[in-house]
C-alpha cells in the first residue's frame, strides 16, 4: 500500500528552483490522491562532512519547514545530519528512512539531490533500487540563470556581494532575516533614529554584505517599512560587531522580546565611517527620503 510521493534535498533558501520540484511533488501527488512530503536537515551537510562553519544557512530549519509547508507539501520531516547519518549507506537510509516509514509510490528528484554514505543515494542509485521497492523515479532538470545553475550556493554568493535584487529575484522573495528584539546601545534612539536590534533565531543564518537596506518589518499581523543597517556601526561603536538594527518608519512602540521578520528589499549603500555624528544624521536622513520616495511611489 503506497502512502506518499516524496522527495529529499536541504532546500536551503527555497529558491526558484527548489519551487519548481515543489510544484511537481504537489502536482504528482494530488494526481495520485497521496501525501506530498519532504525529508530534508536541521543543518547544512557540509557542516558535518567538510567540517566547516561555511556554508551559512539562508533560513532557519523552523523557518524552512514552515515555508515548505506553506507552499502546499503535507508533512516535512527534520532529520538532524550527523557523523551517524553520514555514515549510513544508501541502501540503508532508503530502506530506514524512506522506504520503510513513508512507503513512497514516487520520488521526485533534483539534479543535486544525494543521500547516504559517500553521496552513493543519487538518481541511478534510485533507478537501479526502483523494483525492488516499487516506486516510480520522477527527475526535475536545474533552472538555470544565464551560466549558471539557481542553487543556494548561486544566492549566497550575490547575497556576499550586495546583489540583492538579483537575489530576490532567484529567491522568489524578499531575503529575510528571523529573530527576536534584543535591547541595544540606545544610541540609535539619541540620534532620533530608534532602532529594534535583531537576535538571530538561527546563529548560522547568512548576513548579507554590510550596509543600509530598506526593508520591510513583520510584527505579528503588522507590516511596516524599515531601513535596516547591517554591520558594526563604526562611527558610533568600536567593538567591530556585526548587528541586525533596523528603524521602523513611523512607530514608536517597545517591541523588546517579541519575534521579528525583516524582509531586505533594496540595497541602498555601504556602511562606513563619517567624520562625527552630524556627518551620520545627516546620511540617514538622505537614507530616509529615499526610502520614502520609494513607498510613496507605490513600493509593495
């Protein structure tokens, strides 16, 4: 009795690409009146296998979960990869994990989805495993943006660079930072320009490249626009410590402790040292008139 049609990758970012194999795992599985379902981590493999910090994550696992369900897949299973899971066989994570559990009639696979010990769990070991377990293998090409593959890796790079647009566009949506309000300096507030001060709901997500974005808030059921600076604020702190301060147009409100979505929208110019605080003031009112010509232009 087959129970679902599935298919396995990290979805990092959820981009473009990811969508278009989300879109045929749906599709499949309406037609069939079965469960969609995606296995995916709770961190990036490379962590593990490579041993390194890089690379950053491009969402939170919660964040990816909840997206991925949001785009129409019934059940997303968490796996936490670790030195255990890389060690196991293809053979055996398609019999523990997949097969035995999920009972899949069809698996729906990316060009670079791999599993199992040595990445052995690739589309011809799935092929060569297809009678004797009875589903029907489905293969979804890359999309492809000018020489390159859409991948998360494509993302982080242009993200590195301050290429937001580009990398908006790939993404599907605004690139979006998750956390929780911290209490800060209060600098920002002498300035006239308060600002609520992130803490990352994911310590490993990616930090684009240091500036001023304009941005948009999410609050609860609130939307707000924001201009969001990214870095060390070298004129007003000498600590070298890369924060997430962003001032919400128009509100005035003591947010501390509550969940926050900021969604970058526009890279507006880089961070830098100005000779004082006048010099400062006077960049993020140019910063502010800007961002209002924009919305008043009609920016959703």
């Amino acid at each position: 009795m087959k129970n679902s049609v599935l298919s396995i990758g990290n979805f990092d970012g959820l981009h473009l690409g990811h969508r278009k194999l989300l879109d045929e795992l749906r599709s499949l599985a309406r037609s069939l009146g079965l469960r969609s379902v995606v296995i995916t981590y709770d961190n990036h493999p490379s962590q593990v296998l490579e041993r390194r910090l890089h690379p950053l994550l491009l969402l939170p696992p919660a964040q990816k979960a909840r997206l991925i369900r949001e785009l129409g897949i019934d059940d997303v299973l968490l796996l936490h990869f670790d030195e255990d899971l890389a060690a196991t066989s293809a053979e055996d994570f398609l019999r523990d994990q997949i097969v035995n559990p999920l009972s899949p009639a069809a698996i729906v696979l990316g060009y670079d989805s791999q599993f199992g010990h040595q990445r052995r769990g690739n589309y011809a070991f799935l092929q060569e495993q297809q009678e004797r377990y009875g589903y029907e293998l489905h293969f979804v090409e890359p999309l492809q943006h000018g020489n390159r593959v859409v991948s998360s890796t494509l993302i982080r790079d242009l993200l590195s660079l301050g290429e937001l647009a580009e990398a908006n566009s790939l993404l599907g949506a605004p690139y979006t930072l998750y956390g929780e309000v911290e209490s800060g300096s209060g600098l920002g507030r002498d300035l006239g320009f308060p600002t609520a001060n992130l803490r990352l709901e994911e310590s490993r997500q990616l930090l684009p490249r240091s500036g001023v974005y304009l941005s948009r808030v999410r609050l609860g059921d609130g939307s707000f626009f924001g201009l969001t600076n990214i870095g060390s604020s070298p004129t007003l702190k000498h600590n070298g410590i890369t924060k997430v301060e962003t001032h919400i147009l128009d509100f005035d409100q003591r947010i501390y402790g509550k969940s926050l979505r900021v969604e970058l929208l526009e890279y507006f110019r880089e961070e830098k040292m100005f000779a004082g605080i006048n010099a400062l003031r006077e960049a993020m009112q140019s910063d502010l008139g800007r961002a209002r010509k924009l919305i008043g232009a009609g920016l959703r």
